[in-house]
C-alpha cells in the first residue's frame, strides 16, 4: 500500500486536491502578514536566498499537503454530519422535512398525472418540469430513506451515490467498492480519482479558509498595538482590513462548501456508474453464478453482501461450473 502512495503524492490529483490549497493558505498568510502586521520577515527570509528558500518552502507546503491527505477522511466525515457539533439533530430534522415535503409532491403529482380526469390530468402535466427538477433532486441530493437523512447537504448528497448500489442491485457499496475497483480498468480508476480530487480540492479549501479566519479573528481580538503608524492606517489595519477579510472569508466558505457539494454530486454519477458497469465483470472474476431475473440478482447480491460483511461462507451465492471440468461421479482410482 505505501509503495503505491508514495508515486501518486507526485501526481496531478495530489497537486490539485492537496498541493495547491496549502500553497495558496500559506501565500495568503504571508500576504497578509506582510501588509497587516508589517512583518516581512519571511518575504525577507525568501529573497536572501531565493532560489533554495523557494525550494524550501516547496517541501514545507508539500508536507502540508500531506498533513492534509492524512486528515482527509476525518475532514469529509465532519462535513458529512458524522461527528457531534451544535445544531446536529435541528439540521438534520430539517433536512427530513425537505425531504418529506418533495416527497409528498412527488407522490401527489404523480397520483393527478394518472387521474383520468383530464382538467387534473392537464395541471399535472403544466407541473411536469417541476416534478422532474424535484426527482432529481431526490435522487442527486438525498439517500432512499429518511433513515439514512445526514445533518448536512454535502452528507446527503454523498449519501445518495453510497446507497446507489444498494437500491439498484442490493449490494452493500462501501464494502464492496474495493472489489469494484479491482476489477476496474486503469484509464476509468483515473477518472474517479479526478473527480475525488475535485472534491479534495473544495473540501481543503473550505477547512483552510475557516482555519485563516479564525487566524484573521485572533489577530484582531489580541490586542496588537498600532501606535507610532498613524491614525489613518492604524484604523485601516486594526478594524478595515480585519473586517473585510472577515467577510471576504465568510463569502468564499460559502462557495466552497457549494463547490464541493457539486463536486460530490459529479464524483457520485462516476461511482455509480462504476457500480452499473463492473458490477457484473465482479461476479464473473468471482466464478460467481449472476442470475438472469431482477429479483434474483437482488437476491443474489444481498447474500454477498451479508457473506462478506459477517465473513459467513453459508450465504456466499454459489460458484459457477468451470467450463470444460466435469467431475465424474465414481472417479477412477489413479493409475499406479
């Protein structure tokens, strides 16, 4: 596993997930140290030498971008909903409601749909783009079941590729998804791998921009001193600079938490059609028998998900007969 990670922290999606939000953290604090704080410590420090400063600070913001590849799945589950903070229950009751309230109008415009009353028939099918639109917001943004309802959007709209799997085919997708990309061709892994960088990429922006408020904020509560440069700058760094940093900030966590809530729906469409397309080549690299009805497979691949989630051999579906073999019924002793 680690001969494998190392030569990807060298590739695009390590640039572009991880590399490049540290790189832009730590500029942007740099920035504005330079200008708020008037240190320039560190803009002096890179240009004694700015060839192996630069160099070094290379290494500095690629073992951030590790730090952050190391803490990726913590970070993906917090902005899930996984972990307890303030407000969890009351978001999460409110993401039901919408729920519920899409539900309700899904259920009662398709009932005025197949009315054979031709005026309600009519008012249905005016509605027609807004039931669509809202179907697919369900199915995009949204698990099967309120059950499964995350505190949070960028859960939720994670939750709906995850119980994908599950709905269609009745296979468990989390613990099947390392069987799924085994059998997958490079070029198509590659692309997942694209779109979870994307992802990666909004998800770290987003944790560093709270992380450079929160720097931002702790400079102006700790009580800096701004004598001896005047009133009009010292007013312009101690109260201005802070506030609209502040507020530029709020502006760009925002974006970024829109940003990586679409960027999960794409990846979503990616896995599931990974699931669609090798789910069956899985069975066949099994030497597992696929039935050909709908409801068998759904049979078929629930019992497999149960056998490798409770490591239970009695409910493994049944392997295929290997073509050519027959197994005689009173073998032959071997000839001595």
């Amino acid at each position: 596993m680690f001969s494998q990670l190392m030569p990807k922290l060298f590739y695009r999606n390590f640039v572009i997930g991880y590399f490049l939000p540290i790189t832009l953290f730590f500029s942007a604090l740099i920035g504005y140290f330079s200008f708020v704080v008037k240190d320039n410590s560190i803009i002096l420090f890179i240009k004694e030498d700015l060839l192996v400063r630069t160099i070094f600070l290379g290494l500095v913001f690629w073992f951030g971008g590790l730090l952050l590849v190391a803490i990726n799945g913590f970070l993906i589950r917090f902005l899930e909903g996984y972990y307890y903070f303030p407000w969890k229950n009351k978001l999460t009751n409110r993401h039901k409601r919408r729920f519920k309230e899409l539900q309700d109008f899904l259920s009662d415009w398709k009932e005025k749909y197949k009315s054979n009353d031709p005026n309600i028939k009519k008012k249905a099918e005016q509605k027609m783009t807004e039931a669509i639109e809202k179907e697919l917001i369900i199915s995009e943004r949204f698990p099967d079941s309120d059950n499964w309802i995350m505190a949070t959007k960028f859960g939720n709209s994670i939750r709906a590729f995850e119980v994908y799997p599950r709905v269609m085919y009745g296979i468990d997708s989390v613990l099947s998804w390392n069987r799924i990309v085994a059998v997958m061709p490079e070029d198509f892994r590659e692309i997942i791998d694209n779109a979870k960088a994307n992802v990666d990429f909004w998800v770290n922006l987003l944790v560093l921009a709270l992380i450079f408020g929160m720097i931002v904020f702790g400079l102006y509560i700790s009580g800096i001193s701004w004598q001896g440069i005047g009133f009009f700058y010292s007013f312009l760094v101690s109260t201005l600079v802070p506030t609209v940093t502040m507020l530029i900030l709020v502006i760009f966590f925002l974006f970024c938490y829109y940003r990586a809530i679409e960027a999960s729906v794409e990846w979503g469409d990616w896995v599931k059609t990974a699931f669609d397309i090798y789910l069956p080549k899985l069975a066949s690299s099994l030497e597992l028998e696929l039935p050909t009805s709908r409801t068998d497979e759904r049979k078929f691949w629930m019992e497999f998900s149960q056998a490798i989630t409770y490591r239970n051999p009695e409910v493994l579906p049944n392997r295929k007969t290997r073509a050519g073999v027959v197994q005689p019924e009173n073998p032959a002793p071997p000839d001595v």
